[in-house]
C-alpha cells in the first residue's frame, strides 16, 4: 500500500550538511520522491551536482545530479506535499514560516520553532501523540491553515538520550532526576564545523547551547499535553511530575555518533533493577515502526551485554542509525540506575527523525494527498 | 640546600612506559640521582639504550644510556635510598615487598598495595598526612623494619579528580555524593596498550576495574585516619561522613591527558556558589609545595575562566603536568555544583606523583640518609 | 544460472580479521554458501559467535552465529568445494598445503605460496591468465592432484598499484620505471595490530617487508608465463621488458584505504598525455567482470577529475571497495606520469580479491563440481 | 656578547597563527626583545591577551599580555629594528613593502616576495649567501634604501627536503632529478585551516599551490648568484645544473611534522653509497650555527638509524624544531638513493627559520643597531 502512494517532497538548505543527508536518504525512499531542492541565491539555477560541495560516502544520487537548485520561496515547490528542512537557523525561522504559511507541510531538523508553543518538537521514536497539536497550530495561524504546518525534530543529542528516557518511564513511571554526560562527534557541527586544530588529539568539554537544549528539550518531548480551560491545548514540559535534567556536553574527535553517559533516579521506589531496565529498553517499541514507517528501525533500542558496547564506529550504522544502541545498565551509587546510549547524531539525530515523522504524517493521513 | 643533598635512587621496571617516564623525570632532578636500574631477566645484562624500546618524545637521557639493566633484586639496588617502582601488576606485589624487606623505601605506581591496611595511598597534593602510616607499617612487618616501606601513589583517573575534590572539602565541609564521567587518553593503557582499531574514531565506554578504583581509592585518600582502642590506626574510608561516588569510564582517541566531567553534592546547606567553588579551588595548596618539593606545583588546581577549557591538548603540559587545570564551574540541576578538571595521567596521574612523595619523605627526614 | 548453482565454502582462519572479511562478504554471496568454518584449537569445538572477537561494523550473520569452529584439519572440510585462507603466516604453510593435497581448492590470502613458482599470484582484475597455471601445479604435485591446488592473491599495497599499472600497460605498452609512496591504513596490519601509541598523530615511515612485496609481486603478476624448452610454464616476472620498481611505505592514521602516490616512465616515446591515461584508465575492464563474476566491479579503475580526490574516508566504499580510485593524473617533472591510487585494503586488497579468485574459478569451470 | 645587545622586534599578524609562533619564540630570546605587536584594525588598540584567539600550548608569554596591539603602519613600529612578518598573504605585500621603504629590516614568513629577483628566499641552514643580494636590493629600490630590505624564508614543505638536499649537493656534488612525496601536517594550513571533517580517518592528496612551491622554491635555494654583464646579480635557479623536481603533495591527519619520502638521482656516477650520504647528512653544518645565531640547532640534520624513523610524533621537537630529522636511508631502484626527511613544520618551517634568519642578520651586522 504505502509503495502504491508516491509522494513529491522538496528539500531546503538542499547543499549544506543536513541537506544532503536528507537527500542521500530520500533517494532511496519507498515513496518520497524529491521534486524539488532550494539553496540560497548563490546556489539558485545551478544544476545540484554543480552548487554542492558533496561530500557524503555514497555519490550524489543519480536522480538529483542535474536537478536545478531553486531559491528557498513556496511557489518553486508548489507541487510539493512535504518539504524538509536541513536551513541554518539564521535563515530557517523565514523561509520555514513562508512555506507554512504557503500550505506546505515542513519538517524540520532546524532549531527556530522548537520551542514555539504550538509546535511538536518530536522525536518520531518516543512522542508521535504530539503530533495531536497540529490542528490547532492551523487554527490559531493567521490566516488559519488547512494543510500547512511545521513539525520540528529534536537536537542530535536531545534525540540520542530521550529514547532510552522514554523507554524507563513507559515501564517505571517518572523519573526524577538525570545527569547526563555526553561525547560528541564532529559531525554534529556541520561543515567546515569544528577546526581540526581544535579537536585533533583532543576534548573540548563546550558546546554553545547545548547542555541548555537537553535539559529543555527533553522536557517538552515527555511531558505530555495539558488542556486548559479555554480548550487550548498546552505542552506540560513534563511539570506535573517535575524532572531535573543536568546535561555535560563534550565533543570528542570521532566523526559520527554521539556517546552519554546517563544517571537516572526514578521516582518510584524501590527503583527497578538493571536486569529489569534492560529488559524494558529491549522491549520499547515505537509506534512509527509498529504503524509501518519505513524508516523507522524495528529495534527502536538495542540492548549490548558485552561490557564495552556501545562504540560508535561498530555500531552507529546498525540500522542504519536509525535506532539507539545501550550497554553498560548497572547500579549508580549515586542515583538508582547507569547506562550508555549512543545515537547517531546524522540520522536518527537530524535526517532520519524527520523523515520518519513525515512517513508518519502520510501514513496517518495528516499531510493533503 | 636541597641543591646540597644527593640522593640515589633506582627504578623498577624502568623498560616499561611508566618507568621511561621516572627516567625521563629523574634524569633532571635536582637532588635525585639515578643510580641502577630494574627489569626483567630478559633485559637485565645490557646497557638501558639496547634493552629499551623508548617511546618518549624527548631522547634518552645521556646519564643513562650505557647503564647496564638489572634484574629487580635488592642487592643490586644497595646503594639507593629509594628505589620508584613501575612494575607491572603481576610481578609488583612480590618484588616490592622483597625491597621493602631490604629496608629500602618503594614509591610504587603499581596499584598492588593501594588496598593494603597498612600501605598509604597517598597523591601528594592531598593526603600527605597520611605518611603518619608508616611508622606502624614499619613496625607490624615481620621482622619489623627501620627504614624499609611502601607508599603507593593512586590510579590515573583517581588523581585527578581527588585534587578538586579535596580542594572542596577542605573550603566547604564533607561531599556527600559524586558523579564522575571520565573521558581517559589512550596512554593509561601504556604500550603497546590500546590497539588503533580499537579506538580511532571511536570512544570505548568501559575501562577494566577502572570505575571501581576511582569509587575506592578517593574514599581511602580522602579519608582521614583514625586510631583503635588497641593504639592501631587506620584508614577511615571517609565513613564518618559516608560519601558516595559514582564513576563511568570511558576511554577516548586522546594521548594524553584524562579529562572528567564532575559533579558534586555537599553535605553543607546551602552549598558554596559557583564563584566561592572558583575560589576555594584556586587558593587550595599543598603543603608539598609548601615546604619545597621541587616537583610540586605552585598551582596545585589552575581554575579557567574561559568557557572552553581546560582542553587536553593545550592544558596537559601546564607545570609539566604536575597540577590540575578545572574549568567550566557551574551549578548543577541536579546535585550542586558540576565542573570539568584535567590531569595529566602520565605526570602528576603516575611518575610524578610517586616523586613528589618521595621529595616529600626526603625533606621530612622520613627517607634515610 | 549462476543463482542456480550453489557451492559450499569453508573458511580457513575464521576468527581473525581476514576471515571475518571472508564471513561477512561470503554470508551475503549470491552462490557460495559458508559451509564450515576453520580455526586454532582454542576456538574449536565453540559457536562461531562465542569464538570470535567480532570487529566488524555489521553484526554476525545470523547463518554462522551457531556454525561450531572446526580445527583447520581437511576432514572437517570434506564437503566444501573451496577453502578460502585468511591463515596468519605462521601457520598458513603447513595448513593449505594439507588442504591442497586433500584436494581442496584453496583461494590463500597468506603470503606463504606467493612466491612459489607454481602457485599463481591473481589479482583478478589484472592477471587471470594466470590461472592457467592450474594444471601444472596439480600435475607437478606428488601424488598428481586432480582437484586441489592454491591460488593467492597480492597484499594489499601491490594489489592497489598493480590495477593502474596493468591498465597502462594494455594501453601503451610496458612501463620502464615506477616509484611508488604509500600511505597505509592500520587495518592493514589486522587486529590488534597497530598500537594506538604508535600511530595517533604520527606517521610511521616503516612497514616491515612492505616494500620488497610491492617490488616482488608486482613483477610476478605484470609478466606473462613463458614456456621452456622442457614444456613447463614459468612466469616470466617482466624480464622481457625490465621493469625497475621503488617503493616507500608509510602506515598513516586512517582506518580504511591504502592511497599511493604513483609516478611512471614508460619504454614508449613520447609518453601518452596525461588525458590519454585518464582515458585508458577509465576504459579498463577486467575479464572477471566481464564473464559475469557476481563480486567484480563494474568500474575497475574509478577515474576522478576533481582534484583533490581520491581521499579514504570518501571513496573506499565506491562499489563496496571492489575497484581502485585514482585522481590527479599529470605530468611529472621527473618520470613521464603521476597519479593518485586508492584501493580498499581490506576489500579488493585482500577478501574481495579470493573471492572474485574463487568466482572466476568456479565460472570457468576450475573447481570440480 | 651577544647577550649584551638588545635588539627590539615588531611583530606583524600577531594575532594569526603564525604571529603567535614568532611571539613564543621571541618571548624567550636571548637578544630580541618584543617591542611591538601589528595585527589588523579589529584588533588595534586592544591589549594583545584580548585581541588574540591563543592557541599554543604553552601560555600566553607575560611580556606581551598587556601590550596593546597597533595597526600595522610602520610609524607604530618606529624603534624596531626588525619587524617579523607572519601576515596573510592577501595583506602582507602591501604592509611589508610599506615597511621596507619605511627603512625596516622585514624577515617574513608570507609567500608574497618570495619570487621577487632582488628579494633572497633564505632557508637559514642552507643558503645565508643569499644575503648578499641585500646591497643590490636596496639600491635598486627607488627611493634607494639604507636600511630597509625584505628577507623571505621558504614555504614549510620545501624548508624540510631542501635542508637534505643542499647537505647532499654540498658532499656529492649537483643533483639532477628528485621525486617528492609529502605528508603534511595539518597546522601547516593555519587556523581554522583544515575542517575536522576533511581530514579525519583520511589523507587529502592535494594542497593548493604546494607542489609548485617545493619545484620553484628549491631552485632559487639551491641555486647560486650569478652576476650579470650590467654588473647585476641574479638568483641562478639551478640552471647550469638542470634540477628537475617533482612533488606530490599530500595533507594527513598529523598536528605538527611534515613528513617527505625523497628519491634523488646524482649528476657524479657512480652515486654515493647509503652510507657516504648518511654521513654526509650527519656531517653537514649550517653557518648559522658556526657564527653562533642562538636558535640555530647544533645537528642540522640528525640522521636515524632506527629502520622506522623519524616519526613525528615523536621526533618534530627535538632540537625545538629547529633541525631536521632523516632516516631510512637506502637504494632506490629507480633513482639513486632514498630517504625519509621530518620537518617541523611551525618551527624550522616557519617562525623559527625567520627568527634565525635575523639572528644572522644581526651578528653579522647586515640590520642597523
């Protein structure tokens, strides 16, 4: 059924970093198919292949080489039911709105809307419910909407740790309290991104922004949605059972997948045990893959018992990077449990969190034929 | 007057990483003189040159070159007051207790009496209090000894946070918890170590027995002593004011330098800011320093301001590697304050603590002449 | 038809990192299916997945996770039609021989019979005229063979040069002179192989007997076979034409990928331009792509005109790393032509090639039913 | 007595990589002394430690952290007698020409002069002669000079073989052709410089401009003065003993080292033998070191007999970077002789070989007092 449907989708900020992975993904897709791909001016009327500085391992896909690169404005993708979103967050907050506003459906991997309070800020593997909120995100647009919208995905390393989250408070209930440590790759700077001078035999324990987005966003994915007495639907940033987040954000010289080391205190007591929170992360499924996402991983969490796993150059490409790999559950003596998880931070972390929202949004009837 | 004095010393195991580095340090002492070498049987007979495989980036010391290598037997050692030893696990225990039988005075970096109830661990920017031990060490040996001890020095990754940590309870009273997450260099593991493929592009999130040493040995450095109604004193494990730790090791594609990201809980309400935290940290010395071991540093921790650092790269080599640079001093959402510290696992982490101690011993008359 | 057929493999040095190539490669194969699988006595007797340190970055296939590990004794290995070796040295000899006598046909990875000089050196998409050697080979063995014989392929940094080289050669006739500098992956040296210490942030201008391979084999596999006046077939070893080889080698800090600097002399005057090479190069085939060997690309030599390709972490995928890349084809000041080569040491410098070996065999009808 | 003079520096680009070399190494000197500091005008009027983006290992030296940074006009630079260059080449030929006729002795590291005929490109090892083209330079310059003059040191790469090769023409007489192969470190391309992206797990085979700077530059080296009809002097460029060069360039994952597999062939047959050119190599010395220029090294080339050195990791410090290391000398089939040279590529590669430069200048009287 879902191979029957084709579906056109275009992809903005088609030349940057996150741009070409959604291409290199979308290439291959079982029904997405790229019509369209916008770029700055600079880039506008040049066939791709020419305004790209590739540099993905696979070739750029035969199928956009000679596409022409338009400038980001809604009436180049009118023949679009989806655009992707890989704009830098200078740009993206414009273009994105203008598209929406356009009836366009967006999915983006940018930051600007992700704290909007009408915006789902989902990660595809944890909190598909918010997806609920898009009707009155059209409502309250001025003009109101009928198809246009915009779904943003979470930070790469956001994304990583609130699934093995959201797998223990599917089976524990709350938790209290995280710590977060976290090691992450190059490849989440972009390119050129981080300096090699900077981080060759080398950690640099800092990056701008981003402990503060793990502890905000992670709220918003788990909380759930409040309705108010005006009827309006509100994301509870998971305050009715208050979660204290405290992130640690290192990058590390490794090329991709993001590694955290995680500390969680349930607010049950007693608290499971690690044979018990293994066995829940094993269990958790998604109900994007249970739906028939095609993207989404049927392993939405990997368990390792080996005690050196995981690794991100053996494992961030099981699946295709499209689930979370944790090893290492065992006592904390300081909160109740410790785990690893690593994510890879280009796709289930940027691309492939998107795309499996829009599979979803096919799948579920919410983007217009 | 230090100048004056003239100590002979030996090293044991002085092919090895660890004992290159001895070499390496002691090659420039100003009063320690190196006077035999140890090694294996298969080394002993030739000159140091022939039977070393030399990995420092500085070349070997002229002193030493032609050196003939023994075997690590007392006899050959007679003429030393001190003898570093850098002997690997499986041979230290039984060599170091024959030299200290000799009556000579080990400073061991091998980890094989750091839980002995008579032996003290002691880094030397913390617990020299602890070499109060030895007189009871000396004392309870069969036969009792007159000059003969151990004094081991701790774990790579243990030194470097039990510096800020000490730093902190002497300011502001008793931690209560703390959660470590360590990102460790490559040269922890010695040589040949850490095979390449295991570890370009990649982060190992597992360090054999490496957690439970941290979780430990702070508890023994930091702890005071205490003494029984039989006149025996030992080691209190800080359990007058229970302190519970949390470590997770990881090991990094860094040569050198172990960086960890800490956060802490104290027992005091409230807790110190981040800035009184900043300065207590600053202001900690060590009493080493104080009464002039020539390898202890002025800046027993360097507090950095900038957002970024410290950064092993460009911090490690501060003061040779003989203090700990923190950084990043913040509050924690979910103990009390977290920051990041460095320390150099092959300098102050290893060797050079071992001869802080033993500059500390000479000057405290506890080395005989 | 080749689909239809199925031919059972064994392979012989199962747990190393060769042999784990062979199982990955052979566990998806359109016609050979793993069968057995041969280790030291230390593994035998276990399930391959309790064997083996698995270092690859797919999991183990699932068809050999519970294939219990045989000693590399022919009897186990009755039932296979081929063997292929990924043996250490060591211990290679003395096993392929046995296998060879117990007439398997045993496609070798080893060195140990490279040099013999009746046991063809193939790389596949070069020399597989060379197979013609079979018959003499089993005719020559005591007691004749019917079956069994051994087939090697070249190391890694030969099997990268001697691709261009050949397709040079079938352009514009022998090339006089060739310096060669290689820049060597650490998985060239297996696992654990290079330590961490020695390669991070280094160059290691050395790799022990490299460079006498390259200017041995590359001559074995360039020149044809003549025939003595006794009718017995030799490689000639380009004696007809001498050809003077100099090679540097140089292991480097990458992964995955040998690249050399190449620069030629050819006898022909004038030399072929530099575009005409590019076109020769890009116009190479090879016969086992040709006859339909499932493995063999369809781009032997992949012919870059950006210029600062090709580059490792890039293009040693390109076709599964089945072809070479090359790029920067120009005129050197000093020989006639130089270029840049990469070629996947681990792919088509070592499994890849006994394979495409073993497929041609099996399509030419070499291997007894 | 050379202690006794001061001599007062300017330093322009001192805020660039580069710049911030020259402030290391002058910070430190025996006679020049850091009077002041150019950058561009976002910088000027800061003090240095808020202008600069510090990225050395060591800290920023005390001297100069509060000094405040000028425009790079040569009024500011009034009491210098020497002002160091380390600028940007889209700046540096305009600045460093204003300060010549501003009667300044430059010595620069920019590449902007170095194909200037009056102007001598000076590798301070090597080819000091070359300052007798100052006379000439000055008088020719309109208005003539009394003073001012520029002296350019050579590109990092061409520093590192050139050393070897003026050692070998010097023992052995002229060498005819030479075939080059890089492997450059990755701060030879400044800060930012190389994206961290580019240059992990991979080697680029390409550097814009390089391979024609090591042909071009050696030349002019290597080659003699000769003096025209007109009485004129001119650079040689090797002629009369046709040098022909070829190099490959490439860029590896390495901090700091340049690392070049050379072959040479000699004009004199029959060649010198491995061990007459090892000799020489160890026997060859710089008349900077004999008339006493303080960073001058005492081995210009420190010969390994090690079969796998130099390495960079281990060997780019010895004599602080200011000689070169060479090893593997042996036969090349092809050519004559081949070897491995290491050149630091921040030191004797660039601020260091300008440094010395001005030191020769200064003992010999060549810069006004």
């Amino acid at each position: 059924m879902t191979n029957a449907r084709e579906v056109k989708v275009g992809v903005l900020g088609a030349t940057g970093t996150v741009g070409q992975r959604f291409i290199a993904l979308l290439a291959q897709h079982s029904f997405f198919v790229i019509h369209a791909l916008g770029a700055s001016a600079r880039s506008a009327g040049k066939p791709y292949s020419k305004a790209v500085n590739w540099k993905q391992t696979q070739p750029i896909p035969s199928a956009v080489r000679e596409m022409v690169v338009q400038e980001c404005v809604p009436e180049h993708f009118k023949e679009c039911a989806i655009v992707f979103s890989g704009l830098d967050a200078d740009v993206a907050g414009d273009i994105e709105q203008a598209f929406r506003t356009a009836e366009l459906a967006v999915f983006s991997n940018a930051k600007n809307f992700r704290r909007d309070p009408h915006v789902p800020l989902i990660v595809p593997l944890v909190n598909t419910s918010h997806f609920s909120m898009i009707p009155q995100q059209q409502r309250l647009h001025s003009p109101a909407l009928k198809k246009g919208f915009i779904i943003t995905n979470a930070n790469c390393s956001t994304t990583a740790v609130v699934i093995p989250l959201a797998a223990l408070e599917r089976a524990f209930g709350p938790i209290e309290s995280c710590i977060i440590t976290t090691m992450q790759a190059i490849s989440g700077a972009g390119y050129p991104g981080v300096s090699s001078m900077d981080i060759f035999d080398n950690i640099v324990p800092y990056i701008s922004g981003e402990e503060e987005k793990i502890e905000w966003e992670t709220l918003k994915i788990l909380g759930g949605l409040t309705e108010g007495d005006d009827g309006l639907k509100a994301f509870d940033m998971h305050t009715k059972q208050p979660l204290r987040i405290s992130a640690s954000c290192n990058r590390v010289p490794v090329i991709e997948g993001h590694t955290e080391c995680v500390s969680v205190r349930f607010a049950r007591r007693p608290p499971p045990s690690p044979q018990q929170v293994r066995e829940a992360l094993q269990a958790y499924t998604s109900e994007a893959y249970a739906i028939g996402c095609p993207s989404a991983p049927r392993h939405t969490v990997f368990v390792h018992e080996e005690p050196d796993r995981p690794q991100p150059r053996l494992d961030r490409d099981y699946q295709a990077g499209a689930g979370v790999c944790v090893g290492r559950v065992r006592q904390c003596r300081v909160l109740d449990i410790k785990f690893v998880v690593l994510g890879n931070n280009v796709a289930i972390g940027a691309a492939t969190s998107s795309i499996i929202n829009a599979e979803y949004a096919v799948l579920k009837g919410l983007v217009g034929a």
